[in-house]
C-alpha cells in the first residue's frame, strides 16, 4: 500500500483507539491505522462500519443515564435524520434541537423525546433483545457518556459495557 500523499510505503498496524466520533466513553478495538513513515500521513480505517455503528447506536438506546449532546447527534445522523427531520418527528422546534445537542449549557431533552429517540434507533435494525421495562429506567439520571468497548470478531462487533 502506497501513501497517497508521497508514494513513500505505509505500515500497517492496529490500535485501540478511544473518543470514537467524538464519544468520549467509547474505545474501539482493532481499528486499522497505515501510517507513512515519511511525510506521517495517517489513515484509519474500521471494519465492517455499517455494523459497528449500529452496534453503538443499540448500546445508546439501551444505556441508563441521559444521552449526552454527542450521543443525541450520533443517533439522529446515525438515523439519517436532519435536525428539521427530527424536530418534524418529535413535534418541537428545530432550535429545540439544536439545544439539545449543544456542547456548552445543553437543554435537557426529557424522558419522554429520549425514550422517542432510543426506540427510533431500535426500530432500525434487528434486535432480539430490547425488553420494553427497560425504558422504564433510562433517561432517568443525569446524562453521562456512554461507557463501552467495542471489539472486532469474526461473528461482527461486540460489545462490552
Ligand atoms: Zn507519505
């Protein structure tokens, strides 16, 4: 494999990587990073993506604690969803949104659009497993990131929390 900005020969490795899109609580195993030794140039790439993704969207809809701003745009984009599409779906304001997922002093989404959004990301995919009582206790405590490891295996990503 040859680098694209020099030509010079990249190295391949793999590495845990953490902070994954910006999630602070999320660390990826076996991430691929070729590396070109001459100019530094450096490219990840993650197995299997779309997998990967809705692994981590099914780990959000199923975590205690309120989703944190990154964690809330990670599903709507995740969904494919703009910020008019969600507001349009919920039944709020676009600027609600945009609240919502701002960094600095975010507005609390409530329970009630939370347990919307989460059944959202469940909807899209299969899941055996999503007992209902269990959005009885989400969104419950104060939002914190998510905390978990996702691992490359043969049968897909899995994950342990
Ligand atoms: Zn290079």
């Amino acid at each position: 494999m040859k680098c694209l900005q020099c030509g010079g020969k990249m190295t391949v490795r793999h590495e845990t990587r953490r902070a994954y899109a910006g999630l602070e609580g999320v660390i990826i195993e076996g991430v691929q990073v070729r590396h070109c030794p001459e100019c530094g140039e450096e490219e990840l790439s993650y197995s299997n993506v779309e997998q990967l993704h809705a692994q981590l969207a099914l780990q959000l809809a199923r975590k205690e604690a309120a989703l944190t701003p990154r964690e809330i745009r990670f599903l709507r984009t995740w969904l494919g969803l703009s910020s008019t599409d969600l507001a349009k779906r919920m039944g709020v304001a676009k600027e609600t949104v945009s609240r919502w997922e701002r960094l600095d002093k975010p507005l609390s989404m409530g329970a009630t659009a939370e347990r919307l959004l989460r059944l959202m990301a469940v909807h899209e995919q299969p899941v055996e497993e999503y007992p209902l009582e269990q959005l009885e206790h989400v969104a419950t405590s104060k939002p914190a990131p998510l905390r978990v490891r996702l691992k490359p295996r043969k049968q897909g990503w899995t994950a342990e929390v």
